[in-house]
C-alpha cells in the first residue's frame, strides 16, 4: 500500500478535482444506529458490517468574520481537520513558556501523582495534566484570545477549557502514541455529546521528523469509526501510558491512510497546531536526543458539556475532563 506524505499530498492539492475529506456514502449500514440511539457507538462487543460511520456535525460553526482566522484557513481545517501556523508566539513570550514548563517538569511535588503521567517504562513524565490549574502562566494562556477566538471561530460557541496537559518526549525515550480520535475517547469515557471541540496544541520545542512529531490523517474527521472492547474501570490508568482501547481497526486506518495519505506538521518552536477532535493521529517514538513538548488545550462548547459516559463504567477523574467554570486543585481526585 502507498502511503501518501505530506510532500505528496501538497502536490496533488494543485488538482481541484482532488477531495481529501469525502465520507465514504456507503457507511450508513444497516448495524448503524437508529434514530434517538448513541450516533457515535464505540467499544463494541461485535464490529459493525462497515468500518466507520458518517459524522453528523458540521466541521466548521463559524465564518470568517467571526475570528482571526481567514476564510482560506477555515477551509483548510474543514478540509484536512486540522490547521498549523508557524511563528504563532516568538521572542520573549516563547522563553517564558519555556522556562514555566521547566518548571512544571521538574516540580517534585508533582511526581507520582494521578495527573503526573510516566513513560511507560521509564520516570520521565509523559504528560502533565490540568496544567492550567497548576500554573497561572498557562491559565492566561488558556483564556488568550489568540486561542479562545480561534477556538469560537470553529466550534461555533463559547468555549471552555475541557482539558490541558502538557506534552513531553524526551529524547531517546518517549514513547509514541497509537492512532486514535480523542472524541472516541472523550464520548466513550467522559460523556462529550457530540462533535462541538478543538485542540490547540502550541510547540514548545522544534518539531521535526526525528522526535515523535504528531501525524494525522487529513480528511479522518469525516467519519467516526467504532472501536472494539469493552471500557474496564479506570481504563485512563492504563490508557494514558499506552493506549489499547479506542483504537480503530487496522482495515479502517488502512484505507483512510490509502485514501487520504498522512501530514506530520513540523516546524521552528512557537508554531500553533489546531486540529478537529475526530482527526485521527499519533505519533512514533522520539529516536533522537532532542526532546518534544508542547502545551494542549482541548475547548469544548458549552452547551456540549460532559453528561455520563457512553461506553464505561463512570466518568474519568476531573484532571482529565474539566466542567465549564470550575476550579480543580491538585487535591482533588
């Protein structure tokens, strides 16, 4: 099978009658859910008689004359499900998140904790979550209106901070993560109705193709695809090490990457990767000495909060799934 790079897929971009992100118009089946049922089964006993279903929300719920984003940029996230803009913060600013995340990294009161998570095989920290809490530098960051305007701008509603963490592989020795939509996760697991959510995701590191840059298959978010197995209690303790539920079929990644091709954005520190919660992506493990972080921060709409998890048992801890105007400390579970 071919797969399709991102030098490739800029090449073919030059043909107007190339489509990225058609859903597939046979994956309504008969195992598809009815009227009034969940939209967005997951973590299934039995697989459906097609590998994915079509998405039923609107990629994009603004224009462009409700935020900083251009026209041509919001069709290019409708498009592929994700944007990336080099040189979003630069000089000084970028330092100064640089030095926080140090900070944050090496704060021994932060090891061993839930929302501390480690390399699967080592204590390097992996991610570091509801980092918007532990620090006030990034709380202003997650309510700047360089982000939460973009944020509106998509969603097509007031957002608010559903999750943030911090991202880190260090060189030789972060792991990867296996492909996945966070919606399956987030729907499966902390109960977000529907498609109304955004990632922004701003580079602390250089990102390039040696140190695990994140990789994502244009055009995924068209089309949700359910995963197999049941959801166990406290699944998030194993999950966020490595992930083995939630992730789609092999059939399924195989013909989205044939048909699509996979982008890995990379680029100077400071970039700013905005992305779709039902994109498909993961990334490989860091072979290089150069470590790869990166603050994330997941806006929800708020009329699409969390209720009770479609497919598990209870809703995750409050470190990984924030209600609209709450204040979580480091106290609480």
């Amino acid at each position: 099978m071919s797969v399709k790079t991102s030098e490739r897929m800029l090449q073919e971009s030059a043909n107007p009658h190339h489509v990225v992100d058609s859903p597939d118009p046979q994956s309504r089946v008969r195992s598809a859910p009815c009227p009034g049922d969940d939209p967005y089964p997951t973590r299934l006993a039995e697989p459906f008689d097609m590998p994915w279903l079509n998405r039923r929300e609107a990629v994009v719920k603004g224009s462009a004359e409700d935020g900083p984003l251009s026209r041509q940029q919001l069709d290019e996230f409708d498009r592929k499900g994700f944007l990336f803009e080099p040189n979003f913060i630069a000089g000084e600013e970028l330092e100064e998140l640089r030095r926080e995340l140090a900070v944050l990294l090496e704060n021994p009161s932060y090891r061993n904790r839930d929302f501390s998570i480690t390399e699967p095989s080592g204590k390097e920290i992996r991610s570091l979550f509801a980092m918007h809490f532990l620090s006030e530098r990034f709380a202003r960051l997650a309510q700047d209106e360089r982000l939460v305007g973009r944020a509106r701008q998509i969603i097509g509603g007031e957002p608010y901070v559903h999750q943030s963490r911090i991202n880190y592989k260090p060189g030789f020795e972060g792991k990867g993560f296996n492909w996945h939509s966070d919606f399956e996760t987030w729907h499966a697991e902390d109960g977000m109705p529907a498609m109304h959510a955004v990632s922004a995701s701003i580079v602390l590191t250089d990102n390039h193709h040696f140190n695990g840059p994140l990789m994502l298959i244009p055009g995924s978010h068209r089309v949700f695809i359910p995963c197999l197995g049941e959801t166990p209690a406290a699944n998030h303790q194993q999950s966020l090490k490595q992930q083995e539920l939630g992730v789609p079929s092999r059939e399924a990644l195989s013909r989205l990457v044939e048909r699509h091709g996979i982008e890995a954005p990379t680029g100077a520190a400071g970039g700013l990767l905005l992305f779709d919660c039902n994109v498909l992506h993961g990334s490989n493990a860091n072979m290089s000495p150069d470590p790869r972080s990166n603050a994330f921060f997941v806006y929800n709409r708020r009329d699409n909060r969390c209720v009770a998890p479609f497919a598990a048992p209870g809703r995750r801890p409050g470190f990984l799934a924030h209600e609209p105007d709450e204040a979580w400390s480091p106290e609480q579970p």
